[in-house]
C-alpha cells in the first residue's frame, strides 16, 4: 500500500481513536511488513473494539509474523469466543490454517464453519480438498474466503516465483541434522561425527501450540549437502527418522506436501524433515544405523551412484510426497499420542555455499534458504503475505516440558469442542501396505524410550524455573496495561467520551436549537472544548455567539455580554469565524454602536446561515418586507434546520394571517428545537386564528408555563395566548381569571382585547363591553379595540347604539360593524353603503358578501343571492359560519328547510357560534317542533346570554311546551338585560298572558308597541290583551293595526275569527277562519277554527278530526283550542263523557284560556254539576269579559238557583249587549222580562 494511504489513516485515528479504521491501518501495515506497529494498532483498536474479529484475526495474523504462534492463536481462540455460532471467525482461521498447510488443525475448523452455514459452497469444498489433502491427496486450491486482502497480482506471482528459484541451494545431509538433535539431548554415546562435511542450518521454534506451533515450524529450509553420494543416503536416513519418530508436524497431523514447483530444493527440504527428532535405540545407546526408508512407491529403484544424484535431488511429485508423509504418520501413530518433547538447539549463522561441493567432513557446508510454499504465497488471504522468519540468534539449550492436557478449570482450547480429524479409511488402508515391518518397529521402541526420558528431564525442572520469566513480565504488562487503560478511561471521562470536533459540533448544534436550556448546556461542552484545546479559535467564535444569544434573549445580562466581547478578542477567532463575529457584535451593541453593526452585517458578504438569518429579522423590523424574505430565503438554503430563520418566517406569516404558513414554519422550527419557546407560542396562536388542533395547543402552552428557562419578554405572550385557548375550549372562568392578571402588564392592551373576547365567549357583555372601552382607553385609535365593542354592542342586541359610539370612518373593520347593525335593523340601504367600505381591490370580506347576500334577498333578488352564497361557500377551502347562516336563512325563506338544518347543523359545531345554535332552534319552531327547538335555543342562551333572539326563541319553546315560568324567567331576564329592546318587551307580555296575568301584560305589551309602533305581533297581542280585558272596542282597533301591518299574518286572522265569535257573528268568523287557512295552511287556529264556526254542530266526525288536529297542535293552546272545540262537538252529539274528557284536558293545557274553561262550564252543566258548571263559567267570563257566548253559558246557569237569578239577569243583558246579533239572542229577549219580574220580587 502506498505510504500516502497509510498516513491517511493514522490521521484518521488520531482524529478518533475510537474509530474503526483501526482495521484497514493494520491491513495496510501488514502489507508493508511493519508488524510491530500493526500489533500496536491493533491493541488499541481492539480495546475500543472488543467484539471485532477482524481486529483479532489480523492481530494474530502480524504476531505469526514476528514468530510468536501460541500469542496467535490465543487471539484466535478470543476471535471465535466472541459470538462461537459465527461463522465469520471460523472461516478467517481456517483460511489461515490452509495458507499455511496446516490440514490436521483446519479440518475441524472448517467442519464447524460448515455446520454453521451448510449452504456455504465454498465452506464445503474447502472441507473436502483438506480432507484428500490430509489423506495425501493434492494440496487445497482456494481464494481467500472473507476477502480480507486483495488478491496477489500477476506481477507479485512472478516476482515471488524468482524469489523461489533463488532461494534455491545445497542444503546439509539430514543425517547429520539427527546427530546434532540428539547432541542436544545429552547422550554422546549416541553422536557420530558428521559426515560430507553437514553443518546445521535454520532453526527449531520452540514449542507454543503442539499443532500450529510445530507445523509452522516445518516449513524452515533444509540442511544443505556436500555431495551426490552422502544426499542419497542422507536423504533416506532423515526421512526414515522423520517418519518413525513422529516429530512435531507428523504428531499435529498437518504436514502439508510441497509442491514440485516451489524451486530447486529436494525433497527432503520441501517436507520439512530436518525439523524432526532423529530417532536414537535406548537399548544399543548408540544411532540407529542409516536405513533406506525411500520415499517413494515400494518397487521404486534404489538410489546408489553419484552420476544419478541430480535427477534424485528434484522433489518427487505431489502424490507420492503426500502418500509418504502419511505413512510415516501411521507408523509412529501420531495420530492417537500427544505431541513430543522438542529440543531447542543453538545455531551458527549459515556460511555461505562454496561454488563448489567438497568432501571433507571438518568443514560445514551451509545453506539456509528455506523453500517458499507455492499455495500459501500465491493463494493471497488473511497471512498469504507472510515473510520468512529471520534468522535466530544463538541460544542455549532449553529442554521446554511435553504438553499436557488442559484440565477443566484452566483455559479452554480453541478446538476443544470440536473433534479431530481422522484420515480416509480408504488411504490409510493404502498406505499400510506401504510400509517396512522392520523399520516400523525399531522406530516405535525408539520413540517410546525417547519420550520417558524427556518426561523424566522435564519433571527435573520447577515451576518457577520454567515460568518465572513468563510470569514476572505478565504482571508487570498488566500493571502497566491497567494504568494506561485507567488514564485512558480517566481523560475520555473528563471529555465526555467526545473528541474536540465532536465538542464543538454537539456545542454548536445546541446553540442553534436556541433555548435557555440548550444555551446552558452549550456553553457546558464549550468549556470542555477550551480545556483539550485552550486555542481553538472555534471554540471561541462559538462561546461569543452562545452568550451574545443569551444576552439578547434571556435577560440581557452584562455578564454575559462582557464574556462574549472578550471571547472574541480571543487569538485568531475573528478571522476564523467572520460570521459569528458579525452576528455577536449585532446582538450585544449598545446604543452607540447598533446602528454600525447591523449596517456592517446587512453590508457584508459572508455567506451564513446565521448572517442572513439576523439580516432577514433587521429588514423585517424596517419594514423592507421583500429583501427580508430573500434573506431567509438565501439562510434556508444554506442551513434548512436554523430555528431562528423558522420562527422569523412564522412570525411574518403569522402577522399576515397567513396561518397555515405560520403552522408549518414554526412546526419545521421544532423539529430542530422542540422545546424552542417562541416557535411553540407562536404555533399555539396560528392553531387559535385558524380553530385547529386547540386541545394540543393549550396542553403544549401551559407545560411552557412551567419552565424556568422561559424568558421573561415571552412570559406575557405565554400567558395571553394561554387565556385565550381556555376560552376557546369553553373553560370562561379559567380563561377570565388568567386574563384579568395581564392587563396590568407589558400587554395591558392585548390583555384587554382577549378579556373581551373571552367576556363575548361566556356570555357576559357587559364584562365584555368593558374590557373592550378599557383597551380603547390605551389606546383610542385602535381599530381592534372599536370592532370588538361594535361587536359586543351588536351582541346585546344595541344596534343602535353600536351606530352611536362607532364613528363612520373608523376603518373597513368598524364599517363591518356598522354595516350589521344596519342590516340587523333592516335599513338595507344604509347597511350596503357601509358594506361598500370594507371593499379592497373589488373583493369583500366574507362577512360582507353574507350580509349582501341577505341585502339582495330582502329586495327580492333571493334567487341571486343564493346563487352567490352557494359559489361562494363551495370556492372556500375553508367555508365560514356567517356564510353557511346566510345561505340557511334564504333556503329557510324559499322553504327548503332540510337544506337549511343542514347548514345550521354544521355550523352549530363551533362552540363559539351562538347564532347558529339560534338559527336551528328558531326554524324547528317555525316547523311546529318545539321539542326538537329546545336543545339548540338552550345552547344559543348559554353561549350568549343577551342575544335576544335565542332568548325570544327559547321563551316561546318554553311557551309551547307548556312551561310558562321558565318562558317567564327567560323574558324576565332578556328584558332585564336589554330594557330598551320591544322584542324582550313584547316577549315578556306574551308570557305574562299565558301566566294569567293581564294586567301586566297589558302594561308589557303597552312598552313594546310605544318601542315599535310598526310590529304587527305586538298589535296582535294587546289586542288579545284587550279582549281579555274587556275592552272590545280596543281590541277590534288592535286587530286592525296588525292586520294593516302584516295582511298576511294568519295568525292575526285568527284573532279577528275569534272577536267575531265573541260576538256571536259565526258567519264572519268562518271567512276569517278561511283566510286564515289560506294565509297559513298549517296553522291549527286555521283549522280548528272552521269547526269551532260549526258549533254546536259537527258531531263526532268533526271530533275526530279536531283530536287529530290536537295531537298535532305545535303550542299548548292550540291544542286547548282543539280540545276544547271537540268537547263541545262531542257535547253536541251527545257524547258527554267523551265531552267531559276532552273539556278537562283543554283546561289541563291552557288552565287561563276561556275557551277551555267555557267548554268545562257547558259540560258540567249537562252533567248536572251545578257547582262544577258555575266556577267554570264564572272563571270563562272572568278570563273573557267581551266573549258574550260565556256570558250567556253562565246566565243559564244562575238561572236554574233561584237566589241567583239577579246574577242571571244580569248576564243575560251583558250577553245581548256584546253579541246582540247572535241566533241566541232572541231566546234571550224574549225571557228576558220575566226574569227580571222575578227577580224584582
């Protein structure tokens, strides 16, 4: 890898040392030959990363390297102790274990890499090549499975093949290698003097593993020869005594056959054999004579002359190396004994080969080349790169003690749970016909004697003398380790577990959430930044900025002013960051200096989110609304999460009732900063304009309320908009009480308004009206303050006084107002010319068009007006409530009243809109259906207690209903609340008249007519007042009155019918029962009327249809009316029970209605019940004093007592003088005298 690469990635670390790249600096290492540092890079990495295997593999791939495999392996072991039902760890170190032909020890590994993923192909094939391998079949043929390292380029394959061919030389006689090895066991008795001249080469590793250890040792070069003649026979010696003796490759089971290819060394050199023990007989105590134990097939030809030498010394081919190997395995049964005692001994550097062999034994002849394996060097992988291990110094002989088995409370192994693989059945049956019986035996009773003795020269040594070494410098490296681990976690502790520009990229992200709060905790990570790096201009520039935005925002301390000022005299913090500085020294100026540094901030060029951001709030502040725009345009684009451009942008759309603008604004503000106080205020008053999501804007408020970090200039808006969600959700009390706190404050005016509205919401207005004349008081000029106590006017009921204090050029806003009291009076002219002023760029406001339309409906032009209603109310994306009321009153008027309900309905749904509630009430009794009218007339009256309207509605449902004291209650009440008012005058005469209480009916009534001269209603009654009072004179004059005002009223047909009748003239009174019924189909005066003409005629069929008629009555006294008639149809007809009851019921419904109680009289009196009879009557003319047919009822009754027959006669007169025309007064006439002779008496 290049250097450049390399020093990238220590950059990297450094920055982080909790990064992962840790991992492709040690490949890169690796790749170069720096082991040591590797081993370095990978020891830090892996305490950040203790579940790396790729750390661990790569760790134990550099410490192979430096010739240290038992460390290796135990980073092995920890690699797949890290999740063992991974196949991940188990792939890496079986391709190591290939790589280095280490079949014995890969076979079980790859057997659980194959058991964890049995899909794997490629897992399997591995498995079944190292098995043929093992069995000697043909080394494995692979690519590196986990593709931790590139593969090996054609150029790398050539340049190591030349490397192969020059490492080619003579190599020593392996049979002087086995005198040297037993030289080192101590016994001279078993050393011969060295033949042709063989000197030792390479070196034995000392034993770490039994497997790894000792089979990576195999692979050092070979002895070199002097001749042709001592390499045959020294040839066939050393590979007898390898074979036999079962030395640390054979006992691992992983010899791994050389390849043919791998250069010019024999074939002794490419097995491995001179690292093995040369097998020595206890017994004769001297060597074992040379044997001819060639390696190749039995019938091979022996090897004798020197001239054939050349062709022997080329490696014999791939199988029958392989099949040798193995039968010098089966031989000395390694397979089945633990590993032997090796003998480390103390070599000379090689000398240099002579150009020429020479046959003198003194002189050695070296060659220390060792042969290049083909398959671990061109196959690439994990260790595919290792290098040759370097020559060792000379050292002493050390006898290392024979492995032992690990018992169960030590260190597990890392293949103990995994078995050991056992040859093919079928090539070790093959190889047992290969061998030699006499060879095989000598070499088993050697081994066994050569391992008692070194088990007994092991047990000689101490513990301490063999570990003490070992154990001393383990415990000064975990010392040293735990104090560079507990500094380590000491210092990370300290910082937070962050790097410097973690710090500031935490401290920075804080600052724009721009909170109390987050300011705080900014300048917190701020300080931490100073103490790892005291000069880090950022830091500064950061620290300035962070006070300076608590300086503007929360409280304007001088401290913090002070503190950002000296941060940016810091060293190199101006020039580092222009942006900040520009911003600081904006927001912490004084008086003298404010005006030169937003002229230098809106002048500057710096691109910044934050620059453009404060520039944008400048213009806005100057009115410059376009240039503001493109300001935050331009600091959007640059940064899409800076709040204070957010909150700026919603403020803007806010004030231009751009509401759902304001709304996404401000939410994209709290997605950065959901805490951020502004952004949450604001949200709560867009949500409040537009009547959306109030329940999650009042529990979002009035947790704000809470917050000690609030700053105190929001306080007040907090708490404003905080009332004004409680009364929207209909908590009045709540919202009133938090309100009334304000109004001495900062925001007495705003207070005032929303003290007003929630005033309005209630119900209360005259609470209203005054809170609104106070905000007028602070302000008289304001155009909100006048609309809302034009509005709280308008609410009472006092349009004319709405167009007394409200000037006519008082802004579009109060000609609204104007425009509706005008309306509410009925002067259309007027209300257009005030209507006309609320026009801008030929558009109205919603309300206007609404009051247009019932302007152009009340002159007739109903068709267009709906017409304008229904485009306008479908083009609006959000239809409004007067709409939908305009558009219900003219459905109403053409009769259309399912379309009406529904539009009244939907309206009604806004808690705040009484006048829908009102609009509903009244046409469902218009319809004759007072119960359905009274839920909607009660919600009117407790939305707005003084609109009159509802309460003039409300109090004839109550009417209806039979409920006269709580319809009283109701006029009482409206009366009370607006006494200059002919509607609550007229409403509570009505009343007082159904209660049986003339005489202040007729005062009631009196009030309203002198209010309004012009309502025919109001004539109606005092002419049903006068009747009652006696005055029929007055009455008919009444009737007059209201018939000239409204000619098609059939109710007031009725009451002329009824005058007729009053006076006996029944053919009258059936025309004005007709023209009732004309005027008025539905109504039941009408009706019923017609039948009450007839009487006492009809009989029962008239009484069946007069029950019909009382069942649909929609007020109490049309159905007294009805009963009443049908009792005397019934009465009539003989039916005097069925009378009786009919009689009882109209006097049940209407107890003050004479009618009823004149029926009951008659009744009884064909009963017989005189006593009954005669207080009904009594009480018929004193409810009727102008109704001659009660006066003659009760005539004849008195006349039948004889003490009562002056009374009688008095009746009779009074009979004959109010109905002198009726058919009855002729019978009266002519009994008349008579009676008065008897009562002379």
């Amino acid at each position: 890898m290049a250097k450049s690469m390399v020093e990238r990635y220590e950059q990297l670390l450094r920055q982080d040392p909790t990064s992962s790249v840790f991992v492709e600096l040690a490949k890169a290492l690796l790749e170069k030959g720096d082991a040591a540092r590797a081993i370095e890079v990978c020891g830090q990495g892996i305490s950040h990363h203790p579940a790396s295997v790729v750390g661990r593999v790569l760790w134990g791939k550099a410490l192979i390297q430096q010739g240290r495999p038992a460390e290796a392996m135990d980073q092995f072991e920890q690699a797949i102790s890290i999740e063992k039902d991974n196949p991940y760890a188990y792939n890496l170190i079986g391709e190591v274990l290939l790589q280095h032909r280490l079949y014995r020890s890969a076979l079980p590994i790859l057997r659980k890499a194959l058991a964890l993923q049995p899909n794997d192909g490629r897992v399997k094939q591995w498995l079944e090549q190292t098995e043929q391998a093992f069995a000697g079949g043909p080394a494995p043929v692979f690519a590196n499975l986990m593709g931790l390292e590139k593969p090996s380029s054609d150029e790398d394959a050539s340049s190591e093949e030349a490397s192969k061919d020059e490492a080619s030389s003579p190599t020593v006689a392996p049979m002087a290698a086995a005198r040297l090895r037993a030289a080192a066991l101590g016994d001279a008795a078993k050393l011969k003097p060295a033949s042709a001249g063989a000197a030792p080469a390479g070196d034995a590793p000392v034993a770490a593993r039994a497997d790894v250890a000792s089979e990576a040792s195999a692979k050092d070069a070979g002895q070199g020869r002097t001749n042709a003649d001592a390499e045959g026979s020294a040839q066939a010696g050393s590979d007898v005594g390898a074979a036999e003796q079962g030395g640390p490759a054979v006992l691992s089971g992983d010899a791994a056959p050389r390849d043919g290819a791998d250069g010019g060394s024999d074939a002794s050199a490419s097995l491995g054999l001179l690292n093995r023990p040369v097998p020595v007989s206890s017994v004769l105590g001297a060597e074992l004579p040379s044997l001819d134990l060639g390696l190749g097939d039995e019938d091979a030809p022996p090897r004798g002359a020197a001239d054939e030498a050349a062709s022997e010394a080329q490696a014999p081919s791939e199988d029958s190396a392989n099949e040798q190997r193995a039968d010098a395995e089966q031989d000395s049964g390694a397979v089945a004994d633990p590993p032997t005692q090796q003998v480390s001994i103390a070599e000379e550097p090689a000398a240099a080969p002579e150009p020429e062999a020479s046959g003198d034994v003194d002189e050695p002849q070296a060659g220390a080349a060792p042969a290049e394996d083909a398959g671990a060097s061109g196959a690439g992988g994990l260790l595919g790169d290792l290098p040759p291990p370097a020559p060792a110094e000379p050292r002493p002989v050390v006898a290392s003690t024979p492995a032992t088995p690990r018992g169960s409370g030590g260190k597990r192994s890392l293949l103990e749970d995994i078995p050991d693989a056992v040859p093919a059945p079928a090539a070790t049956a093959a190889k047992a016909t290969a061998r030699k019986p006499d060879t095989e035996a000598l070499t088993a009773e050697y081994e066994k004697e050569l391992r008692a003795k070194l088990a007994r020269e092991a047990a000689k040594t101490s513990f301490i003398a063999r570990h003490g070494v070992k154990a001393a410098g383990a415990v000064v490296g975990v010392v040293v380790l735990a104090i560079v681990v507990f500094s380590f976690i000491n210092i990370r502790a300290r910082q937070g577990g962050q790097t410097l520009s973690e710090t500031l990229a935490r401290a920075e992200d804080l600052i724009i959430q721009d909170t109390g709060a987050s300011l705080d905790a900014a300048l917190a990570q701020l300080e931490k930044a100073r103490d790892m790096d005291e000069s880090s201009s950022r830091a500064w520039a950061l620290t300035a900025w962070a006070h300076a935005l608590r300086y503007a925002d929360h409280g304007q301390a001088s401290e913090d002013r002070r503190q950002a000022l000296e941060a940016l005299e810091r060293p190199g913090v101006k020039d580092a960051a222009p942006a900040q500085v520009l911003v600081t020294n904006v927001l912490v100026a004084d008086e003298r200096g404010r005006a030169l540094a937003r002229s230098a901030l809106l002048g500057s060029q710096q691109d910044s989110s934050e620059v453009h951001a404060l520039a944008g709030s400048l213009l806005l502040e100057a009115k410059e609304e376009k240039q503001a725009l493109e300001r935050f345009d331009r600091a959007l684009r640059t940064s899409g999460a800076n709040v204070r451009a957010l909150v700026a942008l919603g403020d803007y759309y806010k004030a231009s009732e751009d509401f759902p603008q304001a709304i996404e604004m401000y939410e994209r503000a709290r997605k950065k900063s959901p805490e951020h106080p502004s952004a949450r205020i604001g949200q709560a008053e867009a949500r409040l304009a537009l009547y959306q999501d109030l329940e999650a804007a009042l529990t979002d408020v009035a947790r704000l309320a809470e917050d000690p970090k609030l700053p105190s200039s929001l306080k007040a808006r907090q708490q404003l908009v905080h009332g004004e969600l409680l009364s929207a959700q209909g908590k009045h009390a709540e919202a009133r009480a938090l309100l009334s706190k304000g109004t001495q404050g900062p925001l007495a005016f705003e207070f005032q308004l929303a003290l007003g509205a929630a005033s309005r919401a209630a119900g209360t207005l005259d609470a209203a009206q005054a809170a609104y004349e106070a905000a007028l008081k602070l302000r008289p000029k304001s155009e909100e303050a006048r609309e809302g106590l034009g509005r709280a006017l308008l609410d009472r009921d006092r349009e004319r006084e709405v167009l007394t204090r409200l000037e006519a050029d008082g802004g579009r806003k109060v000609a609204l107002v104007r425009g509706a009291a005008y309306a509410r009076l009925g002067d259309w002219k007027k209300a257009r010319a005030e209507l006309a002023r609320t026009r801008v760029n030929d558009r109205y406001p919603p309300e206007a068009v609404s009051w247009l339309a019932l302007a152009d409906a009340a002159e007739g032009n109903g068709a267009q007006a709906r017409e304008l209603l229904e485009k306008a109310l479908h083009a609006a994306k959000r239809p409004r409530n007067d709409m939908r009321l305009a558009l219900g009153q003219l459905y109403w008027r053409e009769r259309a009243y399912d379309k009406a309900q529904a539009l009244f309905e939907e309206a009604q749904k806004d808690p705040r809109d009484y006048e829908a509630a009102c609009s509903l009430g009244r046409l469902m009794l218009s319809r004759g259906l007072p119960d359905m009218a009274l839920k909607p007339l009660t919600q009117a009256v407790e939305r707005n207690g003084a609109h009159g309207e509802a309460r003039d509605a409300l109090g004839r449902t109550l009417l209806a209903l039979g409920r006269t004291q709580d319809a009283l209650k109701q006029f009482e009440a409206w009366q009370l609340e607006n006494p200059g008012s002919a509607a609550a005058h007229k409403g509570f005469a009505l009343a007082l008249f159904h209660a049986g209480r003339r005489k202040d009916a007729e005062g009631a009534v009196q009030r309203s007519v002198k209010l309004a001269s012009d309502d025919a209603e109001a004539h109606k009654l005092r002419a049903a007042i006068l009747f009652g009072a006696g005055d029929a004179r007055g009455g008919f004059s009444a009737l007059e009155r209201a018939n000239k005002l409204d000619p098609k009223d059939a109710g007031t047909f009725c009451e002329i019918a009824l005058a007729f009748m009053r006076q006996g003239n029944s053919g009258n009174a059936e025309a004005a029962f007709a023209a009732a019924r004309r005027e008025g189909p539905d109504a039941t005066c009408g009706r019923v009327g017609e039948l009450y003409a007839q009487l006492p005629g009809g009989g029962r069929g008239a009484a069946r249809t007069l029950e019909d008629l009382a069942a649909r009555a929609p007020t109490v006294w049309d159905k007294a009316f009805a009963r009443a008639t049908m009792a005397r149809a019934l009465l009539g007809a003989g039916a005097v029970k069925d009378a009786r009851t009919a009689a009882d019921e109209a006097v049940r419904l209407a107890p003050f209605d004479g009618r009823a109680q004149l029926a009951l009289g008659m009744v009884a009196l064909r009963q017989k019940q005189e006593d009954v009879a005669r207080a009904a009557l009594e009480k018929a003319v004193e409810l009727e004093p102008a109704d001659g047919l009660a006066r003659l009822a009760l005539a004849d009754a008195l006349v039948r007592e004889p003490g009562a027959l002056p009374r009688a006669v008095e009746s009779y007169e009074a009979f004959l003088k109010l109905a002198g025309g009726s058919n009855e007064a002729a019978r009266v006439k002519k009994a008349l005298p008579s009676l008065k002779k008897k009562a002379a008496r």
